[in-house]
C-alpha cells in the first residue's frame, strides 16, 4: 500500500491520523512524516510506523 492509499484509508473510515498515532503509541509528527513521504522510514520509530500502516512488509512476517 502506498502512503497515499493509507491516507484514502483514514479517510474512507473517519480515521484520524492523529488518534492512530496516539491509539499505536506514536508521536503524531512521526505519523506525518512517514505518510508525507518527509522520512525514507528505514529504521527505527518510522520503520515501526510504515509497518504498522502497512507502508512496508512486516519483516518478522518474512519467509527465508
């Protein structure tokens, strides 16, 4: 899924972006950068962030 699919999601459901950070414990900036395209989301917290929003494949989920 694309970032900007993910943000059609929000709003196709009446989703906030900012309660999803808060519900998932992000900080919300971090949320809208990844979404924005603002962070290449390659490790770390925004890693975290576009796996959670689907951005990017699970890598615990990975097969060998």
């Amino acid at each position: 899924m694309t970032p900007q699919q993910r943000k059609a999601k929000f709003i196709a459901h009446g989703e906030s972006i900012g309660t999803w950070a808060d519900q998932h414990g992000f900080r919300r900036p971090d949320v809208y950068r990844v979404l924005n395209g603002q962070s290449p989301a390659l490790r770390g917290t925004q890693h975290l962030i576009a796996v959670k929003l689907g951005i990017k494949p699970d890598p615990s989920k990975a097969t060998a």
